[in-house]
C-alpha cells in the first residue's frame, strides 16, 4: 500500500501543502523509550518515502503522566512521556506534524497528505486503507468546494509478507551488482537514532527543536 500510495501522491493530490499523521491506542505502555522512540518511525518512514526527501528540521513536544518518577535512563531525564507531538520540515518547505500517544482509547494508525486538489489518506485500519479525497476552491467560486469525491486505491492482491521477501531478494541482488541499498537499509535505522535523540522532548523541558543537516545524507541513502 506505501508504494501504492507515492505513486497516487504523484497523480492525485496536486501541489503538496501539508502533512499529518495520528498513533494512538490504549498502550501497550513501553518501560525503556517513550511514545517518541515506539511509534514516531512508521510515519517518518512513509513521509520521507511519499516525498522522496528528508527533514531538515525537527521539534518535538511530550507530555508524561504515567512515568514521570522514570530518570534513569540516559534518553529520557525527564520520564517517558505518554503523548508526543513532533514537527518535521522538508527541504521543499512541506511540514508534516505526527500525533503519537499509548493513553488514548481511540486507536488511530492514520496519515494524510493534502494537497490544492485532494487529499491522500492512508488509513492502516480501515476496510479501504488507501483513498483520495477528491476536492479543492476554484478561482472565483467564492470558497465554494469543487470536484468533490472519493477514489479508492485497490490494494495489489499478494501476500504482504511474500512481496517484503521478494523485495528483500530484489534488492540484495542489486546491492551485489549495482552496488544500490534497500529501502529499509539499517542506515535509516541508524541515522533516525540520532535524528530521534536530538528532537527527544526531554531534551530540554517539555520540548526540543533541532536542524537536522548532518543526518540528511544518511537519511537519503537509506531511500536509494
């Protein structure tokens, strides 16, 4: 469906002016990271991989309830917080804002591009994961919505897991003769490490804002 999903943000949605995307549930509640670390890395991955860029600038704001009295460990002098908020800023001037908490009954695993002519959501527990949200203002129509529908991108009929090991074989041949790294190479592991301790909210207070110049080259080989 990601794959499926860039090339619908290529043809649907028009001029890309924003991002959003929400994970929340009822836990599972983590011991050793916080909401930043467990569920941050899904949407940045489909973000950096729909857009084909990575960000230049990252804030990030948490709040804790559940483990404020955890300041042993070495990421997170400030607990674990249970809600963050994270900003991510593009080379292209688009900016995506992630919702993510594990103290939320109303489990959402959802993601949004909007763009001046729809909007492309990506919704991992709907019956129909991925639809375009047809409709935008025309000149001269006083605000008034045009072109309203919906499209619903049909799901490539394969077993999830067998396409991941066919890409897998894919690209391991690739890297023996064109010397070219999996999408899901460790060094976006790696480089999202670092790029997820410099916006840790407890950082500094309740948040923390960073560039992210020195992790963009290991960011975009990891996409290659």
């Amino acid at each position: 469906m990601v794959e499926q999903g860039k090339a619908a943000l290529a043809e649907a949605v028009g001029q890309r002016r924003y991002g959003y995307a929400a994970r929340t549930n009822l836990g599972p509640v983590r011991q050793d990271v916080d909401a930043l670390w467990d569920l941050a890395i899904h949407d940045l991955a489909i973000f950096n991989y729909w857009l084909g860029e990575t960000p230049v600038q990252v804030s990030a704001q948490g709040q804790t309830w559940l483990q404020s009295d955890v300041t042993d460990l070495p990421h997170f002098p400030a607990g674990l917080a249970d809600l963050v908020w994270v900003k991510l800023v593009y080379p292209s001037g688009f900016e995506a804002t992630l919702h993510l908490c594990w103290l939320n009954a109303d489990k959402q695993r959802r993601l949004a591009v909007v763009g001046d002519r729809a909007t492309l959501i990506f919704d991992e527990i709907s019956p129909t994961p991925l639809v375009v949200q047809q409709g935008y203002f025309q000149a001269g129509s006083g605000y008034q919505p045009q072109g309203l529908g919906q499209t619903v991108v049909e799901a490539i009929a394969a077993e999830p897991l067998r396409r991941v090991c066919e890409h897998l074989l894919t690209a391991l041949e690739q890297i023996s003769l064109l010397g070219c790294l999996l999408v899901g190479w460790g060094g976006f592991g790696a480089a999202a490490y670092r790029y997820f301790s410099l916006a840790e909210p407890g950082r500094a207070g309740c948040g923390y804002s960073c560039d992210t110049g020195c992790l963009r080259a290991g960011l975009k080989a990891s996409l290659r």
